[in-house]
C-alpha cells in the first residue's frame, strides 16, 4: 500500500507522464472510454453548470431582509455578522446582542460565497468580478465599484472523480453547479 | 500514510525566515488590524491592515485597500494548484490548497514570498494556527480527496515555517471549517455535527463534547463566544473553561 501511494505520488508530480500510465493500466484493466482514469463508474449522475448572462449576472438587489436558506461561510465586523447565502448574496445581521441578532438586509449577488469587511467597506464575489460596498449604512448598503475578472475561476465543478457537462463559455459566467441525473455520460470527467 | 515535506530553500532564505518569524514573535499577538474583521477557516477571502487576499482558482490575488472605495491589484502568484482557503496568522498566510497547505511570510502584504509547503494527499484543507502549531482538517469522500477517502484533523508544528512538521493525525469524520482559542479547538462536521476538542497539549486533540444535531460548515471563535452555520441555521454560543456550552440564539433556516 505505501509503495503504492509513492508511485502515486511520483505520478502526480509529472501528470503527462501519469496520465500515460493511467492510460495504459486503464487499458490493461478495460476500455479507456467507458472507465476514466481512476476507475469511477458513470452512474448517471453529474454536474451540470449554472450559467449566467452578464446582465443576469450584474443585477444586483438590497432588499430589507431575507430568510437563511443555505447559510455559508461567515465574517464578523464590529457588532455586524455577515453571513454568505451560498450562491446567491450576502445578509447583514446586527449582533450587537449576540441573543437577539437582527437581520438588517440582505444583498442578493449571483456567485457569491465570499466575504471581507474593512472599515465601512464589504468585498464580495460575483462570480468572477468583485464587487465593492458602502455598508457606512449597513439598512442600505450601496454597491459602489465592480471590478471585472478579478476572481479567476475553473471551468470545471469543485469535486473530484466526478463527470460534468463541458463549460461552454458563450454560454455565460459560471455561478454554480447542481448534480442532475444524466441520460448519457457526459464528456467530460475530473 | 506518507506525507512529504519540502526542504529549506537555502540557507540565506532560512536567515531572513528566523529573522522573520522573530519579529513576528516579539510584535504582537493580535493579527487583525482593529478596523478589519475576522472570517472563518473556509474563507477564501482575508484582509490584514491594508490588504485584501483573494485566492480562487490557482492564485493568489493581492490588492492595495488603504482607499478602501478602491481596491488596487498590488500583484498575483500563481500557484500551479487549485487553492481552497486562507488564513492569515502574525506574519504568515497559511493557505489549502488541493495538494497541501502553503506558508506565505507576509512581512511584505503586498508582496508575499513563499516559504514552504505541507504536502500531503489531495485534499481541501480549511487551517487555523495557534502559536507554534497549525491544525488542518482534511476532508475524505467525494469532495476533494482524489485517492484516500479517511478524514482527519493533522496537527503540524509550524514554529519554523519553512519547515512544517507533522506531529499528529487523528481521525475525524466529515470535517469543513474548524476554529482555534486557548485551549480549545472546534471542528464542525459538516452533517455529523460539531466537536469541541481539549488542545490543553496543543499536539493532542482530545474530544469533549460532540454536538451531534448541529450540523456545521463554517465557525467563528472569539471572545468565548461561537458562531456557526450549518444547514439548519446560524447559531450562537458561549462556553466557559468549565465547558459550560451555553445556546444564545439561533436564526432557523427557512
């Protein structure tokens, strides 16, 4: 088993010559194209890309505040919480008094699941752009620049040994993935 | 498990890294700047003083926010490696990536220089570090890890940062964000709850509580206060050195 994981480790440090080797013991084993590399199975799931267009992808919206439906990663600035809705914005709760935090108001960011604050200002992503708020007024935030692809991101779902429809960038911006049920084996795999 | 470790990169960097690191020491034990906040472990997004990290895909991007209206790109390194999470510690950006985590010295925010890398298997590795040591929680099953499918929380002694050493690796279960304070680390478990763990030896996690109903993603320690989100909510806490664990509030999800 360790002298296995060693060969895999001086594979994966030169991946031509890896996946030439894989290709050959993938071979030996069964027919390249219904086995990928690793030897994991289509079983009619896969993931399939979320796309936005760029004007789908640059509404952004202030609403009062919304209910937590799929909360993610958090940020805390002074008394105010910032908690991202995975995909799709950013709430800001009041927790001056941690046993009664107040939804102040959400803001709703297609591909958003990241966050920093500094001051009066919040950092948020949009997929690939990033955007800037004013949050001096944390009721009525106001976006106050976007800076484009500043967030390179990859063209393929964040999990391993997975097949997923190929991204196909005339399409629009990726702001997710969603694991659907397939007819057939899509063409790509990673 | 084997795990491999990069060598020092010479021995002038090895100076200016003690010299570094010394400095590091003697300057103070508060890493945020008072104005900024503080993310969680999962956070692929941090800020010290005046700048702001972004690592997404395979870079680090850095930018100037001393005007905060209008963040200035000050440069990007690219890391050959898809990159996960950051989190900035004294001197240091300690970043997960897919193959390991990398230890960035940041006396330069602007500019920061690699110093090494933790290598082990493929993995997304949120990381947290106190004092001498870093704890990373590796999540197995069909998230990241390409090869190995065991979770665990790895203790490495990072006291020389060019040269991180694994000391411990316990089993965990399902592990995402995970945060660090005194003599206590809190790992959440993703659907298998949340972990309260003694690091009274800060080489050896000792469990003491498992809350088995709080589902958990990301975790916020400070002030002997928690904040955790998981798929049923946003949770609040206090605990005490008796380990009284105290709910405060909760905001359900709808």
């Amino acid at each position: 088993m360790v002298s296995y994981m060693k060969l895999i480790l001086n594979m994966m440090k030169t991946l031509p010559h890896l996946l030439l080797t894989l290709l050959i013991l993938s071979s030996c084993m069964t027919s390249p194209d219904e086995t990928p590399v690793n030897g994991e199975l289509f079983q009619g799931l896969g993931y399939k890309p979320i796309y936005a267009t760029g004007a789908e992808l640059k509404n952004v919206n202030i609403t009062t505040s919304e209910a937590l439906r799929s909360p993610g990663k958090i940020y805390i600035l002074d008394r105010y919480l910032f908690v991202n809705e995975m995909g799709k914005g950013v709430h800001i709760i009041d927790n001056s008094d941690p046993k009664n935090p107040k939804n102040l108001s959400f803001i709703s960011i297609l591909g958003n699941y990241d966050i920093a604050a500094k001051g009066t200002w919040l950092y948020a992503d949009n997929a690939t752009d990033l955007l800037v708020f004013d949050i001096s007024n944390p009721v009525e935030p106001k976006l106050s620049k976007r800076i484009a692809n500043a967030i390179p991101m990859h063209n393929y779902p964040p999990f391993q040994n997975v097949y997923f429809e190929c991204v196909d960038n005339k399409k629009g911006t990726i702001v997710g993935w969603e694991k659907v049920t397939m007819a057939a084996k899509p063409n790509c795999f990673r | 498990m084997k795990n491999k470790f990069t060598k020092p990169a010479g021995a002038a960097l090895l100076a200016t890294l003690f010299f570094f690191w010394g400095c590091a020491e003697n300057s103070s034990k508060s890493e945020m700047s008072p104005q900024s906040g503080l993310g969680g472990s999962m956070a692929r997004f941090a800020i010290t003083g005046n700048t702001l990290y972004l690592v997404s895909k395979e870079t680090l991007e850095v930018y100037d926010i001393t005007d905060g209206a209008n963040p200035v790109k000050a440069t990007s390194k690219n890391m050959g490696m898809g990159i996960e999470t950051i989190f900035p510690y004294q001197n240091h950006l300690f970043i997960g990536a897919n193959d390991g985590m990398y230890i960035y010295n940041n006396q330069s925010p602007q500019n920061p220089a690699l110093l090494s890398k933790y290598t082990h298997i493929q993995s997304c590795d949120p990381v947290v570090v106190q004092e001498k040591y870093a704890y990373v929680t590796l999540r197995g099953g069909v998230a990241c890890r390409n090869w190995f499918s065991q979770s665990s929380l790895d203790i490495i002694d990072v006291s020389n940062p060019s040269n991180p050493v694994i000391v411990r690796s316990q089993p965990m279960l399902s592990p995402y964000g995970l945060g660090v304070s005194g003599n206590r680390l809190f790992v959440c478990e993703g659907d298998n709850g949340f972990k309260i763990l003694d690091i009274s030896d800060p080489t050896l996690a000792i469990e003491k509580f498992h809350l088995k109903d709080l589902t958990s993603y990301d975790v916020i320690v400070r002030n002997n206060r928690l904040i955790v989100t998981g798929n049923k909510g946003l949770y609040q806490y206090q605990y005490d050195d008796q380990d009284q664990v105290e709910l405060l509030s909760k905001i359900p999800v709808l």
